[in-house]
C-alpha cells in the first residue's frame, strides 16, 4: 500500500522553534558581553578616570617631547571624547575574556570534540599574543621610535602633537603589533588542518622573511627602528609557529587509533 505525502504539510514546520531559540541565545549571550564591557568601562571611568589612562597612553611620546612641551588639542571637544574613546577600548580590552567565553559558548555546542580540543586552546593563545603584541609595542617599540624621531627633529621647531592624531597613530600600532604577534596561531592553524605542510612551511622560511620585511615597511612608520621592531618578531614567532605546528601535529598523529592488523585467514 503506498502512502501518499498530505499536500498541506509543510517541511519546514517545527523549525522555526529552533532557529528562534539560536536567535534568542544570541541574544542573550551580546546582552551579556556588552553588560561585561559596560561594566568595565565604568568601573575604569571612575578609577583611575578616563584622563588618567591616557596621561599613560601618552606617557612614552611626552617622555621625548622638549621639557615643558604639551600634547595640544586642535578640536573643542576632543579633550573630552580622546579619553572616552580610550576608555571605552581599555573597557573592551578588559571584558574580552567575557566576550570570547560567550561567543565560545554560543559555537561549542555545534563542534565536534576533536574541534573543541583545538579550538579552546587556539583563542586562548590568539588573546595572549595579540596582548603581548600591543604591550610590546608600549612598552620598547613607542620609546625608541619616538626617541628617534626626536633626534631628527630641527632646534628650530617645537614638537606639539595632537592628541587625535596621535591616538589614531597609537591604534594603527596596536593593531599591527597585535596582528604581527598572531603568526604562530596562523603556522599553526594552516599546518593543523592540511592546507600546508609543516615541511613545506620551512621550505617558505625565506619568502615569509621578505614578506615580513616588506609588510613592516607598509604599515609602521617610515623609520627603520619599527620596521625593525616588527619585522624581526614576525621572523621569530614564524620559527614558534613552526615549533608549534611540529608538536601539534605528533600529539594528532599519537591519538589517531591503531589501525587494525589485516585479517590472516587462508
């Protein structure tokens, strides 16, 4: 006896339930990482004060200005929407543990366990890199660079930069660094999934020097000191990634089950 489909029958009925539930997840989980940034920006407006952190954010550049010699502001609000914006980054930068547990939660369900067993690790060493990457570019990086731009600077003029334009170039840095610094996470993810070979990553080990070489040359200043600061640690950390890769690919190849012995049967 064949049966017969009711032609009033909808295919898609029932999925609405599901894909409104994602929805309302999502929801609930922006809901939680912006409150996670709201609360930190507010904690951080009130101490240590959006004027405070950037007095520190500055403090490299006006540690090489002429004695006496003060950043300027060449907008009427800006000596008050600079340090919001400042804050409001600092407030994200501080909530981002918050932001990424929520957007991992969101995803987790939908993976496979081999893919969770990659993932969590690989967020976790993008955030610490790319941290380390902006605090090396705070802490060595700003120093000498602004150290030697002084040493070119005419008597005759006195260096007053903008506090907007020095902001904008402070974010273009820190986004640099940042990027520069998630080179083993890239070596990694590449070799981990079989786009390219670990051998074949060393074989590259030339190529990506010059490309390093000629990405400093783009995106920093033009002075050799941050092409320097930044193309010599992509060269390193290309090494890391190669180190890195190496070891995540013999733990993969170990878990991998032994293959059966073939049947002997006459």
């Amino acid at each position: 006896m064949s049966s017969f489909q009711n032609p009033n029958h909808d295919e898609l009925a029932g999925t609405e339930q599901p894909f409104v539930a994602h929805l309302m997840e999502l929801r609930d989980r922006l809901l939680r990482a912006i409150i996670a940034i709201a609360v930190c920006f507010g904690v951080l407006c009130l101490y240590p004060g959006p004027g405070q952190l950037y007095d520190w954010l500055a403090a490299p550049l006006v540690a090489h200005l002429p004695e006496g010699t003060k950043m300027i502001a060449t907008n009427v609000i800006a000596p008050f929407f600079v340090p919001i914006k400042i804050t409001m980054l600092a407030g994200f930068l501080l909530a981002l543990p918050v932001v990424l547990y929520q957007a991992w939660a969101f995803v987790a369900p939908g993976l496979y366990s081999h893919e969770k067993r990659l993932v969590v690790p690989l967020v976790v060493s993008s955030t610490l890199l790319f941290f380390a990457g902006m605090a090396f570019c705070y802490f060595f990086v700003f120093g000498q660079v602004f150290k030697f731009i002084q040493s070119f600077a005419p008597k005759s003029i006195t260096a007053a930069p903008d506090i907007e334009a020095y902001l904008g170039f402070v974010m273009n840095m820190f986004i640099a660094f940042g990027a520069a610094f998630e080179v083993p996470v890239i070596v990694v993810v590449l070799a981990r999934i079989g786009i390219v070979s670990v051998e074949k990553l060393r074989e590259w080990r030339g190529y990506f020097i010059v490309v390093a070489f000629v990405v400093a040359a783009v995106i920093t200043p033009p002075d050799i000191v941050s092409q320097l600061a930044l193309a010599i640690p992509m060269c390193l950390l290309y090494e890391v990634g190669l180190f890195a890769a190496s070891y995540v690919a013999r733990s993969a190849k170990a878990a991998e089950p032994a293959e059966p012995p073939a049947d002997q049967s006459s």
